[in-house]
C-alpha cells in the first residue's frame, strides 16, 4: 500500500478516485474551505468506514505551513496535532502527495475578467506552500493537477511564466518532472469522463530513486503507461444522465419546507441531489425553446451570434459572450465548472419537455461521481464543489498508472 495525502482536496475527486483504486491508505486531506470538508468527511465516514474522518480532513490554511505540519489551536479553525502527528499514526511516511492548487488565478477565463488579468491574485503562488510540504516529506512521488491556462500565466511584475517557477522549485526540491510540462496536458474525455475537460496533471518522482531511472519512468508514464486506460469511444450525455427520473415543469410553483420547486420531484428518494434548481417561467420557456431547437433540427440558436440576440430580445441586456448552451446526448458535456453555483443557463437539459438546467446529480454524473455519493450542501454550494473537483473515474485510473510505475 501507498501512503497519500491529497492537498487542496476540495470534496474529495482525487481522493474518492486514489481509494477507488484500492492500492492507497490515506493518511490526510487538506482543504480550507468548510462546504467540501463537510462533504468529504461525510464521504469517508459513510462509504469508506473512516471513523476518525474528522481528524484526518484537516480544515487549514496551507500557507500556515509550519502550523499545518505541527498542529495548530485556531478560532476559526478549530485545533488539530497537524500532518507529522496523522503521518505518525497512520503509516509513518508518505510515498506520494496529491492535489490541485485552486485554478482561478492561472485560468484564461478568470484573467480575461480581471482588470489586472489575475497577475496579482495571492493564488498565483499558492504552489509553493504545495512544494513546502513536498520537501517535508519527500514522498516517492506527487501529482500536481491544474488547468491548462497554468502554461500561459504570468504572475507579478516580472514577466516570468509561473509554469517555469513551479518546474524549478520542484526540480531544485529533487523531483524529476517532463521538461515540456505543455506535454503533459490530458484530455479527460479519452478516459471515460462525459465531459469536454483537458487538465494538467504534473507527474513527479524523487531523482535519488528508482534507480536512477526516474526521467525515463516519468517519459514512459506518459507515453506509455496512462495512455493505456484511454477508452475506445467516449461517453456521452446520454450514456450518463438519460435513465435519471424525468423532472418536468409544474402548472405553479410548490414549496416543501424552505424550499421552493418550479419542477416535480422524483418518485425514487433512493436518488440523492436530483431536483432541479428553481426557475422562473421565462427561463422554463427559454429552455424549452432552445432544446427544441435541438431536438427539431431546425438549429436557429446555436451560433453565438443568434444567442446573444436572443438573450438580449428576452432581457432587454446585453452580453459579451453567450449566456445559454443546451447539452447534446450524443456528445460529451461541456466543462461542468464551479460556476454553476450562480446559474445553469450554460448546462440546459437537452429534454425540452424538462425544459430545466442540470440538476446536482446530473453534474455529479457528468463529473463521475458515483450515485452513492451524498452532496450535503445547498444546491448552489453542491455545484461550486463538485465543479472544483477532479473526475473521480480518471482519478482512478491516475493512481493505477501511478502505482504501477511507483511499486
């Protein structure tokens, strides 16, 4: 067995895929944010029997590092005897760390919105707490998991590409990485996720080991070993949400409790997180309309051209970019973002009868998240986590290719 501590662990996709695999103990993950850690701790307690799940996610600040590694007592949050004292308890050493620094900062999207194209956002740097407890450690290995938007990066003021500050610190850490980390781009969809996603994911492996053959281990794990579990043909929509109950528009809206409901409610509760977010009538005929659009074939909304003027007809705004995408069940997702905590107009259901966005569930799916899997948040939350994380289904087969060139 390989000992893991996942970093930036967020709900847990990097987590639930390495013990999906069955070859890792996990000693810690690491998160700051409470929703996730909630979700994860739910996750590891009810499905993978941890029943010291409390102490094992750590709610922190990773740029507390000393702190982190040492224990910590925190008004906000809370105390804990920190990773040396988990790594003690559970294995005594590491063998490979995981995570995924948050991407917002290296993202072409989120430097496009901000008036200073993210250059001084402290997440840029967050990396390097990643390393610190990298060269604590000094695992076998790590995987360093980001958006492709990370090779074009310029953080700060002095013109240097972020990309090339993470390879030197990693590499003056003792790690051998590929040299081109262009190279290293993987395009989800070619393992089964049901999603247009391409992520890098940075392989490490300690130079001192694997006798002396650490380089060539790293160039056959991405020529050779991970490229193997590429699938034959791809997933699509249909394969992944079709047979979930049908959730059609109500005459008036309901209420149940707190909550207000513009659709019906599955028959089946056995099915978690599958209601669909309330919307109004004019969104619902929206909806309707351009999945019909689809399903006729008539194809009058799907340039980015006519949505635009669509949006601007119903709204009387305007947009710089096109508010609404209806998925097709023939082909994969688009990227099932964190963004779908504030809307779901770019992930309608391609069900004009439904004429609704996805539900939590559906995205859950869409990202590979087992049914089993209880989201415990509000709905809008539910989407953020499940929309920061790594498909649990590549996470898999990352830690069997992992293992296979770490054993």
């Amino acid at each position: 067995m390989l000992n893991i501590i996942d970093l930036f662990a967020g709900c847990g996709g990097l987590t639930e895929g390495f013990k999906q695999n069955g070859n890792y103990n996990l000693i810690a993950c690491v998160e700051w944010d409470k929703i996730p850690c909630d979700a994860l701790r739910h996750r590891l307690c009810s499905k993978w029997g941890y029943d010291d799940a409390d102490e094992r996610v750590l709610r922190f600040d990773i740029q507390r590092s000393d702190e982190l590694i040492n224990g910590w007592c925190d008004d906000e949050y809370g105390s804990s005897p920190g990773l040396d004292s988990l790594v003690s308890k559970h294995g005594g050493r590491v063998d490979l760390i995981v995570g995924g620094p948050p991407c917002q900062a290296y993202s072409v999207a989120g430097r496009i919105r901000d008036v200073n194209g993210m250059r001084d956002d402290y997440r840029n740097f967050l990396f390097e707490h990643y390393v610190d407890i990298v060269k604590h450690y000094s695992p076998k290995g790590f995987i360093f998991e980001n958006v492709p938007g990370i090779l074009s990066a310029v953080p700060g003021n002095k013109g240097e590409r972020i990309v090339h500050r993470i390879q030197k610190q990693f590499t003056d850490a003792g790690y051998v990485l590929l040299d081109n980390l262009g190279n290293s781009i993987v395009d989800f969809a070619e393992y089964g996720v049901p999603q247009n996603r391409k992520r890098i994911i940075i392989f490490g492996l300690r130079k001192d080991l694997f006798n002396g053959n650490s380089e060539k281990i790293i160039k056959q794990f991405y020529s050779c070993v991970l490229p193997k579990y590429k699938v034959v043909k791809k997933k699509t929509v249909r394969e992944s949400i079709s047979d979930l109950p049908k959730l059609y528009p109500l005459d008036e809206p309901i209420n149940i409790g707190r909550k207000r409901y513009s659709h019906s409610l599955p028959e089946n509760n056995d099915i978690k997180n599958h209601a669909a977010r309330y919307n109004n009538h004019r969104e619902i005929g929206i909806f309707r309309l351009l999945a019909e659009d689809i399903e006729s074939g008539r194809f009058e909304y799907t340039s980015i051209d006519s949505l635009k003027k669509l949006y601007t007809s119903l709204t009387g705004r305007s947009s710089n970019i096109h508010k609404y995408y209806v998925l097709r069940w023939d082909e994969q997702s688009n990227t099932i973002p964190a963004h779908l905590f504030k809307d779901g107009l770019r992930h309608i259901h391609p069900d004009s009868k439904q004429a609704r966005s996805i539900s939590v569930r559906e995205a859950a799916r869409l990202q590979t998240f087992p049914d089993d899997y209880e989201f415990i948040s509000n709905t809008a939350l539910d989407f953020k986590i499940i929309g920061n994380s790594v498909p649990p289904s590549f996470s898999s087969v990352l830690a069997q290719a992992v293992c296979e060139v770490m054993s």
